[in-house]
C-alpha cells in the first residue's frame, strides 16, 4: 500500500498539492481546484508521487497535456494513463 498525493505544474512549476490518500493502490484525490494562468506555458502536468517519511519522495508517473491540446478535454470528464518519470 502507498501514502500517494499529486502535484499540478505549468511546465516545471508546481501551481497545486492534494491531499495525501493514505494506504491505497488506485488513489482518487477528488479535489477540484481554480487559479489564474498568469504567463504562458507549454505543457500541464500531473505528477504522482508515494509520500516517503523518511526519504524524498518518490515520482510514480504523469500525465502532461500541451498547451494547444487543453480545449480538447474542457468541460468532460477525461481519463489519462500514467506515463513513467
């Protein structure tokens, strides 16, 4: 079982955290969030990570969405795999 949170970046930039999901291998972080897009950026970024107490923590995979593609999935619910970091 994993402690797994997710990171939001423009770019390399992290804009937002969710919560940790304690103790699971399929987390859902069921959090919405809103903020400005205040300069301009190539890729949005999904990061998973396992939360390690004692060491940093570990980058599971991500999803990276150019810019252009972004109007593509506005407004529906879309499901992406994980890619490896």
């Amino acid at each position: 079982m994993r402690d797994c949170f997710c990171t939001i970046n423009l770019d390399q930039e992290e804009v937002y955290r969710t919560q940790v999901v304690e103790k699971s291998l399929s987390p859902f972080f069921s959090e919405e969030f809103y903020f400005e897009i205040p300069r301009t950026f190539q890729y949005l970024s999904f990061y998973v990570y396992d939360k390690n107490v004692l060491q940093r923590d570990l980058r599971i995979g991500k999803v990276a969405i150019k810019k252009e593609d972004l109007c593509n999935h506005s407004g529906k619910e879309t499901w992406f795999s994980l890619q490896p970091v």
